[in-house]
C-alpha cells in the first residue's frame, strides 16, 4: 500500500473540507464526479456522446464515446484504476478531454485502437456559446434511504474537427453543429449497491424523466421535469438564458410527447412553457432526428456488459458495434435513458439540442399503466 501523500491539484486554494483533494468529504461507496459531452449535427445523420467519470471511494476511473451513425451505434469504452493525477489529467486509456479553457474550450479525444484502423475515432473542439447553467439541485430517496443526490450544470456551444469511423472522416462544421454537455457531482448509484429492505418496501412504481439543453441562435433554453407514477413532480425547470439579460423562468413546463406506436419512444413532442411577465404561453416543438439509448454501449444502467463505476481491471478498453436497425435489434435498447438529438422551435426560431427522455412503470398523465405498457 503506498503513502499516503498530496497531489498535485492540494497546491491550489480549492479545498472545502480539511483533507486532500485526492479524497472526498463522504465515505458512500457511490460518490462520483462525471461529465457528458454531446456532439450531433443538425440533419440528424450523426450523434456521438463521450463522458468520464471519477469513483473515488471504489478506487476506478473510466470513460466511453459512442456514435450513432446509421443503424449502428459504435462504443469505445475504458476503465482503470483512479490515478493521483486523473482530476487534472481527464484520460483513460485512449479516450481524453482537455480542458483549454474551464467553461469555454475543450477537446474530445478518442485515439484509434491498434490493429482497428477502421474503428471509431475522433479529435473535437467543444466552445460553449452561453454561460453554464446551474440545474436545480437533483435528490432521490428510496424510503428513507438517500441514493441521489447530485449538483449538476449544463451548457450548449458548437463543435468542429473530425470524426472517422468505417474507413470515412465526417469533418465538423461550427455552423450544422451543435455541443451540449452537463457536468455533476455527488452521490449516484453504482452496481453493487445491496438492495436489502429498503428497496423490498419501496419498489418503484414509475418513472418519468425529460432532460432538454437547446441552443438557439442569440439564446439557450433548458428543460428538467422529473416525475413519479401519480405525476408528483420532483425536478421541476425551465429557464431561458440570453447574453447580458437576466435569466428567464419560463415557469412549469408540460410536455405533450407523440410516441412511436407500440413504443415509448418519441418522435416528436410539445412542450409548453409560460412567459412569467406576461403570462403568454409559449411552445417549445421537439422533432427526434436520431437516437442514442444510454444502455447501449455507454454504460448506463441497465447495460448488461458494462456499467460505470465498476473494476475491470487495470488498463480495460473495449470496442464494439451495436445493431440498432429497429426495435428488437439490441435487448436493451427500448430501456434506461435515452439521448434524442433534436430539431427544436421556439417563438418562430429554428434551434437543435437534446431531448433525452425516460419513462418506465406507470404514469398516470401519460397513460401508462405498467411496466409492459407502450403508446397505442
């Protein structure tokens, strides 16, 4: 075991408890520190999601991209163990994210897996058009039991550099392409977690997420609605940010989401907003230009061959491709979160961002009555 001793990011005047910046002030087993980062362009052939995380009290670091291009959805995915150096130096294997410039400038980095020339690769520059965006602080309890509880920010920019997969490069454009990305800290499940009474007692009757960062020309607009099975909601937001104003409220968003049949998935939706000087209402359109299911290939529960957080080993890198040709194509794909790149209006401009949406169980607004039903 060896000493225990500063690293390098202890020079700086950030600390907020008295210990390390190598350790955190919980000992919960769940502890994380992650980013996302979304990359698509605005014809809706593209999307690729990249993210890393840090699990300081289970000793592991990891990182993925994936890419939706056509029917296939193409992973990279790595995992070590935690390094003194990793929260300075966002790298796992060949996946990398350097910050040029905190809240402004990054750069996405997948290298090229040897003996895989035609596998996934990229090098993209993210620059955020707006300010960060603090989202409303997220908690989660389980009958008395905290499993949630995250302090998350969200901001939207524009991409280019170049991506290659399959023997092609898709060079990017600032203009046909759109960054979003979120980054959060705190306490989040991780597998391994005993379920035990407490999940016994309180099984989850339903669930009902949408999470909706949309850049606009001159402005950017985020949407977070959490509910339960009744419609009891927990996460409630919905704020319009433009360059040298206040912040806008644009008060209790409802979503009206037109499924595909026999499906929970959306094809389009309306969300319906209020101006709060006014009171005029306003509708946000949602058009679904392409999709990313979280549970495939980016380690989002219930993924069954990888899930964030967990050891693999060190040095662990994996390269696959998914099938996503149609709805039985890939078991998991109907399930967990997923990422929708989306073409967005609002008050007569055209905008694009994410629709990322879940619903599971129940929900009595939607219609829903069970975990086994779909939109007719």
């Amino acid at each position: 075991m060896p000493d225990d001793r500063p690293i390098a990011l202890d020079e700086y005047p950030v600390h907020q408890v008295p210990l390390s910046m190598k350790h955190v002030a919980t000992g919960d087993r769940n502890a994380y520190d992650r980013c996302i980062f979304h990359v698509f362009d605005h014809g809706g052939r593209a999307l690729l999601i990249m993210g890393l995380g840090v699990y300081p009290n289970t000793g592991v670091t990891d990182a993925y991209v994936t890419l939706r291009l056509g029917d296939t959805l193409h992973a990279v995915r790595a995992s070590d163990a935690l390094r003194d150096d990793t929260r300075m130096n966002l790298s796992v294997g060949p996946l990398r994210i350097v910050v040029e410039r905190p809240l402004k400038d990054f750069v996405l980095v997948c290298a090229a897996g040897p003996g895989d020339p035609d596998g996934l690769s990229c090098e993209i520059n993210w620059t955020a058009d707006f300010p960060a965006l603090w989202e409303p602080h997220h908690l989660q309890r389980r009958g008395g039991r905290l499993t949630l509880e995250g302090r998350r920010f969200v901001q939207a920019g524009h991409c280019d550099g170049w991506i290659r997969v399959g023997g092609e490069e898709i060079a990017l454009s600032g203009g046909e392409w759109t960054g979003t990305r979120d980054r959060s800290w705190g306490v989040r499940p991780i597998p391994g977690e005993e379920g035990g009474r407490t999940a016994e007692e309180s099984p989850t009757e339903g669930f009902h997420w949408i999470w909706s960062p949309v850049r606009f020309e001159d402005r950017f607009l985020m949407v977070v609605v959490e509910e339960d099975a009744d419609g009891h909601r927990s996460l409630n937001d919905a704020t319009l940010v433009r360059h040298g104003e206040r912040d806008l409220q644009l008060g209790w968003p409802r979503a009206d989401i037109t499924y595909r049949p026999g499906t929970r998935h959306p094809e389009s939706a309306v969300v319906h907003l209020t101006h709060p000087r006014h009171r005029a209402p306003l509708e946000l359109g949602v058009r679904v230009l392409t999709s990313s299911p979280l549970a495939v290939g980016a380690g989002y529960p219930p993924a069954d061959d990888w899930q964030h957080g967990t050891w693999r080993g060190r040095g662990w890198t994996d390269r696959r491709r998914y099938d996503l040709a149609g709805p039985g194509a890939h078991p998991l794909a109907a399930y967990g979160v997923t990422d929708h790149a989306a073409r967005f209006t609002l008050d007569g401009q055209v905008g694009h961002g994410i629709f990322e949406h879940a619903s599971f169980g129940r929900h009595d607004p939607s219609g829903f009555t069970g975990f086994d039903s779909v939109a007719p």
